[in-house]
C-alpha cells in the first residue's frame, strides 16, 4: 500500500473547485470520488505548529514547537512513527530537508520537495513496498512561484509582495490572489496527476490525504488600519476562516476498502485528527491519544458527521511579537480562536480579551465556548507538555532565507 499524505501551504478551503475557486480538475476529481469534510480548520494558524499537530495528533499547545528545530520527546507518537512500526517505508519531503521534522520521531531522514524528481521517486517505489510518503508542498506558498528560487531572488521577490501590499493593497492583494490561484493550478494540473501516476504504478492500492497547513489572506483578515508588513499578516496572527479554514479529503484503499466516495461531510475536522485517521484507514495501529473525537474513520466509513462541534485554532507567540520563543506552553500558545456552527470566538488570554468575532451567539454559547478554550489553554502548562529547545546556529544562512519568508524571526 502506498499512503500519501500531501499538506499544501497556504491551502485555503475555497481555493479547489470544490470549494468554490477556479476550476481545478484533479482535485476536484478527488473530492467527488472520495470524502471530504466541508468544516476543515487548521490546528496553528501557521506552519511548524500545524504541521506538527497534522503528524502527532496533539493540539500544538500540547506539544510547545515553535521552530522547525525545536526538539521534540523521542517518546512521542507520530504518524511517522506509527507505519514505520507497521512496516512500512517512510518518506518526508519539506521544503527546506535541512532543517524540518528532523527531530520528529519516526523520521529517518528527510528529502527536498521541491526536487520534482525525488517526489516521483518517493512515491514510486517497488510493487509490494508498503510506504508512507508525507510532502510539504512550498510553491503554494508566497510568492507563489512554480520553481526553486536562488536566495537572493526569493527574498527579493517577497519582499516586493510584502511591500506592495503595505503601499497599494487593493492592486496588489489582486494580483497575488491571481498568483496563488496559478500556483494552485499549476499544483492540481501539473505535479498531483504525476504524483498520483507514480504512486499507483506499482499496481499497490493507494490511500490520499489533501490537506493545507493554514490558509491565506492578502490584508483583508487584518484589523482595520492596519497595515501588511510581514507573512504572518497573511497567515498566523489574525485568525478567520480564510486563515483557518482548510480542505480535507481522503481518497483511495485502505485497509477496509476504498474510501466512499461523493461525501461531503459536516462537523468539524481538526488538524491533529489526520494522523489517528490515516492510521485508522491503513489499518495501521494508532499510539497516540485514543481519543475517539480525534478520528475520523468511523465518519468515513458511516458517511456521518465529525464527532467534534468545534474546531480551535491556536496562534504561536512568535507571530504576534516576532523574535519571541517562550518555553513556557501558556505563555507561547496564549491566543485561541473557537469556530463552530454559529460564531468564531477569539480569546487571549495575555490581553485578557475574548470578542466574538463572527455571529450572534447566546450568553450560554460564549461561555460554553470560553471555557473549553480555557481548558486547553490550562492543558498547555500540564508536565505532559514537551519543552522546546532552541537548537540552531543563527549564522546558518538557512537562516536568512527562511527568514524572510516568515518563518523564521529574530
């Protein structure tokens, strides 16, 4: 069996066909052969913490990352680390293989994702190989362009993006909207039909996961005056459903059969439910919290709703006062943002503010929903949390690039 599961960056919900975007053929055939759920949302509301909740089906919180080096316990389960015990092959392809998920357990070693040709290699493999592969996507990612960019370029080039949209935002938030949906195309038209050819060229059964980490905005999710001056006012500080709402479809075999197809199913889907899940639908045995809320197999299989109500994103400290890493998970997870049916409620518990920020809910609504937030703020500081350790040389000149991308501050 070959399982794929593939994050694009910057993935908002609406931006597929089946979401109401352009036109984008392979995904949406993937939708409507497969089951999606419709009220996906993002775990972090910006990469590294997303990601890693996608691979250990934790809430980031509990887990404190911050930083692609920030090292992790190599007690903690993984998605990674649940097919390597079953058998299986493991493949991780990021964006940057030098520095991501290399303290994640069950990775053994990553590789670039954006060599093409290491993609298809990856999910090619021998007929009989069971292999897990995990792709971070990038070039959904500002700037939006289909190809590897030399340093110098690429921080050029963001930079421009950046400034334009502080100086002329209604020109230039269009064009980048028109950028990113290029680059969506380019991902569903010209690399996912190939990606998919590979892995089923074995004649294995294949299993598909399509997420996003996050997803974007170009100004409009920031308060008013306000203006762009860095990624994470595109993504990761101000949290709506263009930042926090995200596709999520499965599609395939598994270990019970194919994946049902034509469903579109309601409740809420969290980030950290996609590892227990997949793992659930490979037959692989899941190590991680036995949570029932944190799966989604059963409503694959009965085409019922997700179990949860809710969905909570969390914001990290360092995009709200760039250059701030705290150790402490309540002081570094201290802004949540709760979306259900009838509201997104966002409360900072730093600020000591929670504002309704979409719908008119009832008194009892908001207060049901401030203290479930509450609690998994109160959770953060719990002795389970893994520490996170600063690792890194600042004089890598990885630094610098990935700097001026957003991802790292300081």
């Amino acid at each position: 069996m070959k399982v794929l599961l593939l994050v694009a960056d910057s993935l908002r919900a609406d931006a597929p066909g089946f979401g109401g975007g352009p036109a984008s053929p392979t995904l949406d055939r993937l939708a409507a052969e497969g089951t999606r759920f419709k009220q996906a949302h993002c775990a972090a509301s910006w990469t590294v913490p997303s990601l890693i909740a996608l691979l250990t089906g934790q809430p980031p919180e509990r887990i404190g990352v911050q930083r692609w080096r920030h090292a992790v316990s190599p007690a903690l389960a993984t998605l990674p680390a649940a097919f390597g015990a079953a058998g299986f092959e493991v493949r991780c392809l990021v964006p940057n293989p030098r520095w991501a998920l290399r303290t994640l357990p069950g990775v053994t070693g990553v590789e670039d994702s954006q060599d093409l040709d290491a993609v298809q290699d990856a999910l090619r493999g021998p007929r009989g190989a069971d292999r897990l592969v995990v792709i971070h996507h990038w070039w959904t990612h500002l700037p939006y362009l289909q190809r590897r960019l030399p340093k110098a370029a690429w921080r050029k080039v963001c930079d421009a993006c950046l400034h334009a949209l502080a100086t002329e935002p209604k020109v230039a938030s269009g064009k980048l909207r028109e950028l990113y949906h290029r680059a969506v195309g380019h991902l569903d038209a010209e690399l996912l039909p190939r990606w998919l050819d590979a892995a089923a060229a074995g004649g294995d059964d294949v299993l598909v996961c399509v997420t996003g980490d996050h997803g974007e905005s170009w100004g409009e999710a920031a308060p008013a005056g306000r203006r762009v001056e860095h990624i994470f006012d595109m993504h990761g500080r101000w949290m709506t459903d263009g930042t926090t709402h995200v596709p999520l479809l499965f599609h395939g075999t598994g270990a019970a059969g194919a994946v049902p197809p034509a469903q579109a199913l309601s409740g809420f889907a969290r980030g950290f439910d996609v590892a227990p899940t997949l793992c659930t639908l490979a037959g692989v045995p899941w190590s991680g919290p036995a949570d029932p809320a944190r799966c989604l197999g059963a409503s694959v299989a009965a085409g019922s709703p997700a179990p949860s109500e809710q969905a909570i994103t969390v914001a990290s400290r360092n995009v709200l006062v760039p250059d701030t890493y705290l150790q402490d998970g309540r002081a570094a997870f201290h802004r949540f943002s709760l979306r259900n049916a009838s509201m997104r409620l966002e409360v900072d518990f730093t600020e000591g503010t929670s504002q309704i920020m979409q719908g008119a809910p009832d008194p009892s609504m908001v207060a049901s929903a401030q203290a479930l937030i509450r609690a998994r703020w109160q959770a953060a500081g719990d002795p389970g949390v893994v520490r996170p350790r600063e690792d890194f040389d600042r004089r890598d000149p990885l630094v610098t690039q990935m700097r001026m991308l957003g991802y790292v501050d300081g």
